[in-house]
C-alpha cells in the first residue's frame, strides 16, 4: 500500500521544488550589469570630457578614472569636467587608495564630484599597486584600507570623527557616495565584505576564482553581522578586443602573468601551474616594465611568458573578436553565482589618444558586444 502523504509534507515537497526551480532559473535567466569604462582620451581636461560625453552616448552606463599621479592629469579635476558634460553616466576614480592621498582629501573630492553629478557618482577604493610604487611608496595594507574606509563612510554620512586633532572632524557638505572597494586577495575580499557598500572583484574570468571572491565577500559580511546581499558587487574584466588570435592571445598570456605577479594564489582554483621563472626575475630579464599589466607592449610581455598554458589565458581575460568577446563575457556572467551590479570592460591594449573613432575600443564595444550581451541576458539561456 503506498505511503500517504501529509499536507505538511505536501506542502514542504512543493516549497523546495519551487526553491530548486528558481535556483535553476537565476542560473539561466542574469540581471543586467551597468558596463563601464575606464580609458579615456586624457590628453587635456576638456578632451576628457568630451570622450566621457561620447561614451555616454554610445551607450556606456559608467565611466571610471585611474588616480594615478605619475601617468595621468589630475582625477578630480578630470571627473568634475566630465560631469560637467554628461547626464546619466556614473562617474569616480577605479581606483583611488589611501597612500597618494590622505582619506579626509578624498572624501572631500569625491563629495564636491556628487555636487556636480548628484547621486551617480561611486569612489572605487583600494590598496594602490602602481600608483603608490612608482612613487617610491608601498600599497596600503589591508588593516590601513579597512580604517580609511571606515574614516571615509562616516565622514560622508555627516559624522563626526575623532581623527587626532584638538576636535573631532566634519566634511561640511558631505554626500552620501557608495565607496567601494577593488580586490583580488582573501583577506581584502572578506575585509571589504565587512566595511563597503559594494566590491569590485578582481580575480579575472575563471568561475572558480569569482565564486571564491564572492564567497570570501559574504563571509566577511556576515561577520561583520551585515546582510551579505546588502553589498553590492562589480567585476573588472581585461578585455583584449585583438581580431588577430596569435596577438590576442599573448597579450592574455600577459594578464595572466599580471595576476600571478600580485597574486599567485588566483592560480590555484583554476588549477593553474607557473611552470617558468618567478615573474621579478622575467621582468627584470627582459625588461618588461612598470608590470605584465601595465607593460607599453602587452604582446611582447605575452611572449615572455609563452610557457603559459592557453588555459591561462582564458582564466584571465576576455578575447578575440566583438563576437567572440561577447560569448565569452555572457558565459562568464551566467556562470557567477550571484548577479553584478557593475562590469567594468578594462580595454587591452590601452587605446590610443585620440582613439580610432568608430573602429576603437570604445565604439567597437558598445556596437558590436554590449547589445549582443544585452539581448543574450535577457532571455532565458
């Protein structure tokens, strides 16, 4: 005689289907990002605007800066042109750190950029790297990040802050900007879980790496008894849009060997093997310089380190052709375990100021990839 249900497990039978079926559904069907940029035409201050003004109108949703003082014109300065000159495109620095400014001067910047541009303006916030080490300075710690963050949130929230001074400090017009955080190691992952009001993942494109990133943002979140969902997430992907597969593929290579340089634990979930010389050796060797990131010729750093599996590559960027971009960034995002807010779309090789009009990076991308991404994103896969 069969075994007769009750309508308790009748009911609880129907509520995990119902769960397991919109798991399977989240898997297929992925909320839209907002893409942005972070190249621009940085020859002058209004050349800035007027690029930032045309990826607006491309169809770019957000328009990011580097703040680096030794490479570029001054961030602020080129931020409130560009809001001066646009609408709706987001706006801030990817990325500002705490080493080339004191936290109370940034917290002011990015306040007075909120007064231009009200409410899409975001301060992305992290350790340094090359902006501070080709100053002669090192990259913030992950405690000394954590603390700025904390100084920074308060200080735009209209509190005031004991920070050593005969009274505690206050930002007169202070504007409630979302700081947020780029990182790629575990412990700034976890600490910005903690602290930020979104994190920009920096891990590359391997499933494994994003899925560890987020895991290590939800825990840090829920031991700083935050809801893990209340942080918001982005990425940052390199994007090497090179029609020509020999190129293309060495300048990934590239991006891979610039992961392992900083951080050599990214190899390890997409099982990954170094099989060559320690990167400092490489670099010093044959003269590759500030990084396999920041090199002027990404495609002769890439075969310096051709021992790199083809793997590698794929682990650590985007590729190929607009279509072929495309299919590999609506694979990336359907394969996340939770939706991004934000994808920053990093172009490699950087693009030539000025860039080459509707054949460049910038145009190539919102005509040929963003639309196919969009539509794909949509639908149900």
């Amino acid at each position: 005689m069969p075994a007769r249900c009750s309508a308790g497990s009748r009911s609880t039978a129907r509520t995990a289907a119902l769960d397991e079926t919109a798991a399977s559904l989240y898997n297929r069907l992925v909320s839209l990002p907002r893409f942005g940029l972070n190249r621009f035409d940085a020859r002058s201050v209004d050349l800035f605007a007027a690029d930032v003004r045309r990826a607006e109108e491309l169809g770019w949703d957000a328009a990011f800066q580097p703040d680096s003082q030794l490479r570029r014109r001054d961030t602020y300065v080129l931020l409130a042109a560009a809001a001066r000159a646009t609408e709706r495109i987001t706006l801030g620095p990817l990325l500002a750190n705490p080493i080339n400014r004191h936290p109370t001067v940034t917290a002011g910047s990015i306040a007075t950029i909120d007064e231009l541009a009200a409410g899409r303006v975001l301060l992305g916030w992290g350790v340094g790297d090359t902006a501070v080490r080709l100053a002669g300075l090192r990259p913030a710690r992950v405690k000394e990040l954590e603390a700025s963050t904390r100084l920074m949130r308060a200080l735009l929230d209209g509190e005031a802050v004991d920070v050593g001074a005969a009274r505690p400090a206050r930002l007169p017009h202070h504007r409630p900007v979302p700081i947020w955080i780029a990182a790629g190691g575990p412990r700034t992952l976890r600490m910005a879980g903690s602290v930020a009001d979104g994190v920009f993942i920096r891990v590359g494109t391997h499933a494994a790496n994003i899925a560890t990133a987020i895991d290590a943002i939800r825990a840090g979140a829920k031991d700083a008894g935050r809801d893990p969902a209340s942080v918001r997430l982005g990425a940052v992907f390199h994007t090497v849009l090179v029609d020509e597969p020999a190129r293309a593929l060495a300048m990934a290579k590239s991006m891979a060997a610039g992961y392992y340089e900083y951080s050599p634990a990214l190899f390890e979930p997409p099982r990954l093997t170094w099989s060559g010389p320690d990167p400092e050796t490489l670099k010093h060797r044959h003269q590759v310089w500030p990084d396999f990131h920041h090199a002027p010729d990404l495609e002769a750093s890439g075969r310096v380190v051709e021992f790199l599996p083809e793997a590698a590559a794929e682990a650590f960027a985007l590729r190929g052709g607009p279509a072929e971009v495309a299919d590999q960034l609506i694979a990336v995002l359907r394969a996340a375990p939770a939706p991004f807010d934000y994808v920053v779309l990093h172009p490699i090789p950087n693009p030539p100021s000025p860039d080459e009009g509707e054949a460049g990076y910038m145009a190539r991308v919102a005509r040929e990839v963003l639309p196919r991404v969009r539509r794909a994103l949509e639908k149900p896969a």
